[in-house]
C-alpha cells in the first residue's frame, strides 16, 4: 500500500514522542512492504513563533493533500499565563479540525493489563473496561460566535448544535456500537441547556434506527462520576465537544496515564491522528515523555485511517510486550516497578521498534 | 438564637433525607436551647404537580423570608426523557439560585476516614485529601439566552461572563485560602474560550490583593484528569457554574459517595443548604437514601448560616462515630462491612440523631 503521511509535531514534547509515532509507521512499512512517505508542517506556537499564524496556508495545503496526519500537540506557557494574547496556538489545531472537517473524534481507553496498578482507582474497579468514546469536534462552544465587550468586562462563547451534527456523530457511534457490545451512552446536559436538548431528541431519533442497540442518555456531571466510580458499565459513549474533552482527560486515568492515550479525528476528509495529552511544557526537552500514545496512534492511523487491522496490531502487540517485560516511562511506573525498567522517551521508543521488527 | 428556617424538600429522595437534616436542626435546638421554628414549601416536580408551576411566588416569598433554606432535590425521570417539555423542575432550583442571588456554592470535599475504602480510588491516594471548592451558581451558559430556531434543528446556550460576577465569588475563594492552606486553583478553558479568557484574567487580578496565597490556573480537563490523578494536590478550587457542577459530582467519588456531600450556597441574602445528590428517582421510596448528605447540609447552614460552629461540630462528629461504629448505607458499604450493618435511609437517620443527643 502507498501512503503519503503528514506529520505536524508542534508544541511541547509534540516533536519528542512524534519522532516515535512516526517511526513505528516506517518500520511497519518496512516488516509489510508498504509505502509510506513522509512530509513535516508547522502548526501552533512552534508555527507562530516562524511567521505569526499558529496555522499556515502552507500547512493546511499538505494537510488536505495527505492520506493521513500524526499530529503531536499544541499549547506553551506564554500564552495561557496571557490570556489577551490573541493569536494563540490552539487556534490552529481548532482550524484545523474545521477545515478538514473532522467532525468525529475516537478515543478508545485501551487499558493494557500490565498497568492496572499505574492508575490512581483500584485494580478491581478498572478490570475489564473497554470504552470507546465519540467526542462530536467542530461544533459546540468551541466553535460558536465569542465576543467581548468594548469595555472588557463581558465575554461570552456560544454554544450551539445543529441537528445534522448531532446526526452524523451519533451514526458513527451507533455503527460502532453495532460492532462492539451493543451498548451506548449518551452524555449531555439536557436538565439546563437547550443545545443538550437538540442533541438528546436527536439521539434518541438516531437511537430508533439501531434498535439493537440499548441507548442510556445521562447527564455530564453523573457521567464524570460514574466513570470513576463504576468504568465498566460504559462501552460506547457518545457526546459533544466540550463534555467529550473533559470527560476523555478524565478517563485517561482508567488506562493509568495521559501518555497510553491515542486518538483518531475523522470526517469528510484525511484523517487525524494524536495522543490525547498535551504540549506538556513542564516535561519538555527532558526525555521524560512517554512516547506509547504517539505511537499508538500509529497504530490507529493504520487501523482506521488504512484499514491495516493486522498492522496495528504489531504495534499494539508490541506496546503490550514492552509493558509485560516490566518496562515503563516515568508516568506509568508504580511503587512496585523495578527501576532499572524505568526509561525515558528515547530508550522506550527504541524499545517498541525493537518489539515491532520481531 | 432564634431562627426561622424554610425546609424544601423538593422531588425524589429529596423528601425522605431532608426528614433528617430538618430532624437533625431540631435536636441541636433541644441541645443548645436555640429556638428553630420551621416552614415548608414547594418545589420541582412536586410543585409542577400541585400548580403548574416549578417555583411558586409562594415559596420564593417565603425563602425570601426565612433565615435559612434546607433543601432536598429536584428533578424527574418524565422531563429526562422528553426533552420538548416545555416546564421542567430544574427551572426552579435555577430561578431560586438567581432571584437569592446565590452566587457562590460552596462544596467542602469531607472526607471520613472511615470511607478510604468505599471509594473506587485507591485510599493511598485518597488520605489527606481535603478540598474545599467554590463554584459560581447565577452565570455562565446556565442563565445565559437559549434559542431554538423555528425549524428546532438549531439550539443555542450562551456561555456568558461579567467581569464582576467572576470578581465576588473571587474574593469569597481567596479568603477562604487564607483562612486555610493558602492555596487556589482556578479552573477554566482559557486555551479555548473567551469567557474563561475574562475568567483568568480576572482573577489573576483578584490575585495579586491576596499575595500570601499561591495561585495556580488549570485548563478543566486536566483538572477533571488531576483531581482523581492526586486529589491532595487541590485546596481550595474556584471554578465556574459548568465546570464546577461537573468537578463536585466527579470530586463525589472522593468522599465514597455523593450521599456524603452537602453544599451551601450563599450571596446577597438567605443562605440555602443541599446535598449535591440529586433526586435519585431509581431508589426513590425505598429506604436506600443516605440521608448523611441532607444531615451535613444541616451542619453547613449552622456553621456558614447562622456561625454556630461547635454546633455543626457535634452533627459531623455524630456522622463521624456512626461510622467509626462500623454503620453504612448501601451506597458507601464495601465488600468488608458487616451486612448486619448496612442502614436503610430511616435507620441511619435514628442512629445519628441518638449520636447527636450523646
Ligand atoms: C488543546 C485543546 C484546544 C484541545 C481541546 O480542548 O480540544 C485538547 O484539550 C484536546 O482535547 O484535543
Ligand atoms: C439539577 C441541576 C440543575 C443542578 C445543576 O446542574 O446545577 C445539579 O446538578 C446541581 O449540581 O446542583
């Protein structure tokens, strides 16, 4: 198979795990004979800092002409301790979204065995969750009108849903839900907010049409707690912009750490695929990162975006028998890891390559 | 001390563990030879049922008349699954907040030693915690304008901040800190939206009049990520309507259950007192309430209320000794606790009543 890939490290430890995601891609192009070629673009403060625009003309061109991008991360410091600043790096991972019209956004919390003890919930509470959650990502607050006053001292976002946006997201999830265990939840506010109101009558349209699928609609705020307090329970979860990214980050702790989790961004067009954690500058540059969800969403580019089944699972295989080995990155060791198994960005991403070409 | 108190009960369980906070406020009368006279009024659901309506001028006048308000839940499974309704219960949960001008909700994170095990997070993690959040309760996307257009296939929310609506419950947060360990998060999305913008902004300014507390900002989704990840790092948290309703239910998990949390809401007049539990309408009438939540909310209003602080001190130690004595409602029984001790709503309510009167 012949693939043009994008990558857009960015901000933060963006480039450090990035140089991993993409190399698991080359080595599997390598073990499967594919063709895969690469090309780099600049995106957030990394992209400002070279001409002024957190996403460049240039950048969004090679996006639309790829088959695929790994993205690393957006964000620094500067501009959240400035928030009159007003271009900002954020703005180029949201355009983004919206050009490409990536409008579903797949965060699957995979929890590998091995790091069952890494998370802060016990062990008993988190065996056997396997949750897959469509976060809805062009719409919702994120992207309605924001104003501010002349004097300053009112602001304001808009929250807003259009039914067919609702529809699109939740087909994909009921698909999904179709092909997993037949179980989705929806989360919204729909006790206050009126676009949570569209989307719950919406759902429950969608929900009439995949009548094997058993629908739970609950409220964000029990959602948060639920989650925690019992994970199994959810299977697929389905829900808007701004709920899905709390309630993701939120998750993240089921699969023990920030750096297990990959996401996949779909919709009309190539598709987009990144860790779910952040530029994370506190750990820049130190080789502290944890490179496993760079490199997992490798394994979902050739997943969802290839349709390379057999290809992703090298790598998730791969990951797996690193952490069976005993080895981790810093944010997934626990008391009991033996440390001389504790390793850095580098030494990890080595090791999964190492893992991928067995 | 003389004091008039209105007890609304409200929808669900609501009725069946308010019974013991209001029971639990007339024995520390009987204690302390206080004179506590009380009213009862409608709301929610119940209220619609009776007159239409969820919050009749008759029980705002009498709230406006009172010295303090004992509050149960609201909300009903009809209106959840129909969402085209058009009167809700929680309308007047929400006009009561705003006609009070309750603009600060405060929900202490109590936790009893006694429940390091009855939470999914590992008690290691937990021991210690003790957090203590503000929440702002008449703004943001909560009371700004909905719209729905003609065709219904557009809904918006309007997420909307004053400068000076961020400014006062400020204040509220950061002389709390002073009064403890000196330390605030505030907690918005300043990477994405501009009302979270002015959030930050603001209260970096509000800020610098209290240097001795060391200020720390976090985007929501790392705190939702954060607050289960290493729930001691927090002290006081100060954070928006949205944000704040999804981090309490979320930090609920704490506590081993949100039948142990209450929360007072105070402003510009009477005070009102509530578990942060809503109305629970799968256990409704069945004696499984933990009425522990409704009994702190009535120790919260003799504390922050009416500034009866050894008083509220003998209601926490009676919850505290009932549980040292090994009792339990379902919801914060674990695998160890003797079955013989697991108390229904009723049960549980007695038992800490005796506490009390010891
Ligand atoms: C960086 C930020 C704009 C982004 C979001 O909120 O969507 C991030 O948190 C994410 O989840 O991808
Ligand atoms: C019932 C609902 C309107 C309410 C809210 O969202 O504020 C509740 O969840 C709470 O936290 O008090």
């Amino acid at each position: 198979m012949k693939k043009h890939i994008l990558v857009i490290p960015g901000d933060g430890i963006g480039p450090e795990v990035t140089t991993w995601g993409k190399a698991a891609l080359e080595q599997i192009a390598d073990a499967f004979g594919h063709e895969f070629s690469f090309d780099e673009a600049l995106m957030g403060h990394a992209s400002i800092e070279v001409n002024g625009n957190p996403l460049p003309d240039e950048t969004l061109e090679k996006a639309k002409n790829s088959d695929a991008i790994l993205f690393g991360a957006v964000g620094h410091a500067k501009y959240d301790n400035d928030p009159s600043l007003k271009v900002r790096p954020e703005q180029g991972l949201l355009k983004i979204r919206k050009e490409l019209g990536l409008y579903a956004n797949l965060r699957p919390i995979l929890l590998f065995d091995e790091l069952l003890n890494a998370s802060s919930i016990k062990p008993s509470i988190l065996k056997g969750t396997d949750i897959l959650f469509f976060r809805e990502l062009t719409g919702d607050v994120y992207f309605g009108e924001k104003t501010r006053s002349e004097d300053r001292n009112t602001a304001s976002d808009l929250m807003i849903y259009h039914k067919y946006e609702v529809e699109r997201i939740a087909h994909k999830a009921y698909q999904a839900a179709m092909q997993r265990s037949k179980r989705l939840c929806s989360v919204d506010k729909a006790n206050v907010l009126e676009s949570s109101r569209l989307w719950r009558e919406t759902v429950q349209e969608i929900a009439k049409l995949y009548p094997e699928v058993e629908t739970e609609h609950m409220f964000i705020d029990n959602a948060a707690m639920q989650l925690i307090k019992d994970p199994k329970r959810f299977d697929v979860v389905l829900t808007a912009n701004l709920f899905g990214d709390i309630l993701t980050d939120e998750a993240s702790q089921i699969a023990g750490s920030m750096g297990m989790l990959a996401s996949a961004s779909v919709g009309d067009g190539t598709g987009f695929f990144e860790p779910i954690h952040g530029s994370a500058h506190d750990i820049t540059g130190k080789n502290l990162a944890n490179p496993l969800a760079s490199i997992l969403s490798a394994a979902l580019m050739l997943e969802i975006g290839f349709g390379l089944k057999e290809e992703a699972k090298v790598i998730i295989d791969a990951v797996d028998q690193v952490l069976k080995e005993g080895f981790r990155t810093n944010d997934i060791a626990d008391g009991s890891t033996n440390p001389y198994k504790v390793l850095g960005t580098q030494e990890m991403g080595k090791l999964v390559l190492k893992f991928i070409s067995q």
